[in-house]
C-alpha cells in the first residue's frame, strides 16, 4: 500500500499506556523487521500532559484534545488505555467509525458493550483487538480464537485476578489474615484503586464474560456470570482444606454441556494436585479443555506495565500487519450463536460446608438425614474442634445439584442443633 510506517495514536499515558511507549521504543528494530515497516506514535491523548512527558513521550506528541487524533488521516491504529466505560466507550466508537482499527485493554468495557462494538467494528470493517483485556500479559484471546478454533470448547478455569490469588496465597502460605493481605496487595499495586471489584470478583466476572463469549460462541456478558467473592473465605477454611487435599482459589469457570452454558466465579477447593494449584501469587492461569486438544495451559504475568503492554503491543503489531496486507476485521466477532446460560441452582458440583453444631448424641446423624432427603450425598466429614459442646464439622458432598444443597441447608441452618453454617465452598475436580 506504499505506506512508510503505521501511525499509532495513543489514549490515555498511565501504566499502560506508559508501556506501551517504552516497549515500541525499545523493541521498535526487531518490530520494524518483524513486520516490515515502522510502527510509530504518531499523538498521545493524556489529560495531564506532565504525566505523558514523565513517560518520555515528545511534547510535540502530547494533546489534550480527542479529535486531534480521531480527526488525523494519517493515524491508522487508535489505542485505548484510559479505562471505565464511558468516555472509552465513546472513544472507541469514534475511532472506529472514522475507519481506525482500534485496541483495547478495557475488560470493563468489553464485558459491559461488546456486543455493540464488535457490531460498530464489523460495519466499518475494521479490527477490534483486546488480547491484554483478559491475563495481562498472557496470549488467551487470540490462542482461543485461532490456535484452538479446530476444538470444541468444553471447560474453561481461569485464575484471572492477581490481587485476590496473591492474598489467597499468602493466606495458604504465611497463615495470614485476609485484612492484612489486602492491604499488602493494596499497598504492592497488584489492588484495583476500589479493590471491591477484585476482592468480590467483579474484575475475574468481566474476564470471564469475554473468554467465555469466545471460547463457546456465544454472547455473555457480565451480568450473566453468577459471582460470589473471597470476602467470606478465613484462615480456618484455608486449614482444612489443606487437610483435605485442597487448595482455595478465586476460579472463574465457564462450561457447555448439552448446548448450555455455566458462567461462574466463587472461591474453589481444587485438588493439590490440578496444575491450577501451583499458580500462586500475582501469577494468573487460564486451563482449557477442547475436545481435540485435551487439556492447555496458559501461564504467566496478568498485571502490570510492561506484561499488559506486551499484549497490546501483540495487537498493534497485528492491526499494523492487516493494514499492510489490505485485510480488514480478520478477527471478527465469532458469537454466532445463542446459547442459554445456566442458573446457578442447575448446576452440579461439590461442596465444602463448614459448620458449628451441638456436640451431643444424634446430631450428625440429624443433620446427615436432612442431606440425604435432598439428595445431598455425603462424601467425607470430619470433625476438629469443640469449644463449649460446640462441635465445628466440616462436609464434602458428592456431585449435587446447587439447589438441593441450597435447600439443605435452609432446612439445616433453622436446627436447633446448628448453631451457624459457617461457611459453603464449591469443589471442583476429584
Ligand atoms: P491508569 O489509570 O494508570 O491510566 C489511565 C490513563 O488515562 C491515566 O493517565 C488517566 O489520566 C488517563 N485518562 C483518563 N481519562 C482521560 C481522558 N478523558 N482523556 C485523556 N486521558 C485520560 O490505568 P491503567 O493503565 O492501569 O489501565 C488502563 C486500561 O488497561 C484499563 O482498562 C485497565 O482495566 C486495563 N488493564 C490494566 C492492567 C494493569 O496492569 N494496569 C492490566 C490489564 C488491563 P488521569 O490519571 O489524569 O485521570
Ligand atoms: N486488579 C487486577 C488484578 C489488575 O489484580 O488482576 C489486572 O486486571
């Protein structure tokens, strides 16, 4: 097409957009012969202009005005890194309709819109890419839509937030308190500024509604992903896993069986010996299982400046090199299909349930019994600690089906016996 080099406008300079600057610049030899013409920064929207010249970024290259870079011909490739779902929304919708492919980073966005911008992409014919939106640094996105498209996903695990796997792991390792690893993962900046959106899965449930809207064709969203936090989750729930064989992680799962799909994230007991249980602290991991394949692992830094930039950049490269080629949207939207999402009392797993009882004749028995009537089937129970004839039990079930579990223990919890349940993990796997 007889272009001298592709021209980048950046949005946003904070510690992605940051990095993405610093890893053009130090890569911008092996880039430029990687793909066979210069990639260059051509303008950075940043609103505080001081914050962009830290960066090393030339004045010359900084405005505080959008259209400066929606409004230049010449720049081919618009970038998102600002974050949140308005002003990026509109951002990106702009950029796209004035024929730029655009990149993102914004999990936020995606889980909230995307429906609506891969929509706007695929009338103007231009590439949406978002491979840092999930996993930071780690390639998913487009391994699931390529390298796996010969597979049919069934399984997807996903360990996609660093803040909460960090605090996990300490909490397994050092025995220490929840409140004192958040503020340690605050405080190391793995935190989101309101950590709510890590410590209650918010961030894990965006990340799953995109993983899981390309890996089963699907549209979801984040409004479909059941979500329940590690917020409950205590040094003595860590303990007896441990007894148990287990390990406690923030998973977000995502299946189809029979045409349907599951969406979930909740803290999980995995077996000790799933390779998920060694990705420990700010590390993230996504496991997938196609139906050709088996089983895969992706593995490594899901946060931070240069990680997250090398995905960005990962796109850049690729928008550069369909431009160079003349293909456009080549990576399009693949949610063709429709397909029902679960209820989370229709799904079937295995629970930890941990419990203060009386301590006297007949109450397991009690308790056992009101299980069995709603075909709760009992796999283990132990039993640790009695303080004051009360009794701590913990229960793992077999296979159940969410609701009978539910409806258990709404019968259990009004017992006389049953002092409280203390807490209900799902377990996953063997
Ligand atoms: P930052 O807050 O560090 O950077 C965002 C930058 O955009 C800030 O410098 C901000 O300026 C600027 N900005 C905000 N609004 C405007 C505007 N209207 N015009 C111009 N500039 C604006 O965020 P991150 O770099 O950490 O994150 C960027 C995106 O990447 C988010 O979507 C995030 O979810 C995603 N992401 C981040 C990861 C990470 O490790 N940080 C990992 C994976 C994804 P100011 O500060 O002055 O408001
Ligand atoms: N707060 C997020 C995390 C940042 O802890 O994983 C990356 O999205």
């Amino acid at each position: 097409m007889g272009k001298e080099k592709i021209n980048v406008g950046l949005l946003g300079c904070g510690t992605v957009g940051g990095g993405v600057w610093k890893v053009l610049d130090m890569n911008r030899e092996i880039i430029r012969k990687r793909i066979g013409i210069e990639i260059a920064v051509k303008k950075v929207l940043e609103k505080d202009k001081g914050k962009a010249k830290a960066a090393g970024i030339p004045v010359s290259k900084i405005t505080d005005q959008p259209d400066d870079i929606f409004n230049d011909k010449d720049i081919d490739i618009v970038v998102e890194v600002i974050g949140g779902t308005t002003v990026a929304g509109e951002f990106l919708k702009k950029a796209m309709k004035a024929g730029k492919s655009v990149v993102t980073a914004n999990k936020d966005l995606l889980a909230q819109d995307g429906q609506e911008l891969f929509r706007i992409a695929g009338e103007n014919n231009v590439d949406l890419l978002f491979e840092a939106s999930v996993g930071g640094g780690i390639p998913i996105i487009r391994p699931l839509k390529e390298c796996l498209a010969a597979n049919r996903v069934e399984t997807i695990y996903g360990i996609v937030n660093g803040t909460t796997n960090y605090m996990l792991t300490k909490m397994s390792e050092e025995g220490s308190s929840y409140a004192d690893m958040l503020a340690e993962a605050q405080q190391k900046g793995y935190a989101e500024a309101d950590p709510t959106s890590d410590v209650e899965g918010y961030d894990s449930a965006r990340k799953l509604a995109i993983l899981s809207s390309i890996a089963f064709n699907t549209r979801v969203s984040f409004k479909d992903v059941f979500i329940e936090g590690i917020t409950k989750i205590t040094a003595r729930d860590i303990m007896y896993a441990k007894e148990l064989n287990y390990t406690v992680k923030l998973l977000a799962i995502g299946k189809e069986l029979d045409g349907r799909i599951e969406v979930r994230v909740h803290p999980t007991l995995i077996s000790q010996n799933h390779p998920l249980a060694a990705v420990n602290d700010v590390f993230n991991a996504i496991f997938v299982r196609g139906n050709a394949v088996g089983d895969v692992m992706f593995y490594g830094r899901g946060a931070g400046e240069l990680p997250t930039a090398s995905a960005v950049v990962g796109d850049i490269i690729d928008a550069a090199r369909n431009k160079v080629k003349g293909i456009k949207g080549r990576l399009a939207c693949t949610c063709y299909d429709s397909k029902p999402i679960k209820d989370i009392g229709e799904i079937r797993t295995k629970y930890y349930v941990r419990m203060k009882v009386l301590d006297r004749p007949g109450v397991l028995a009690a308790i056992a019994s009101v299980f069995g009537n709603q075909e709760v089937s009992l796999a283990s129970v132990i039993q640790k600690r009695n303080i004051d004839k009360i009794a701590e039990i913990v229960w793992v079930t077999h296979d159940v089906l969410e609701k009978n579990i539910q409806d258990a223990l709404k019968i259990i919890g009004g017992l006389s016996i049953v002092e409280d349940i203390s807490n209900v993990i799902r377990v996953e796997g063997e």
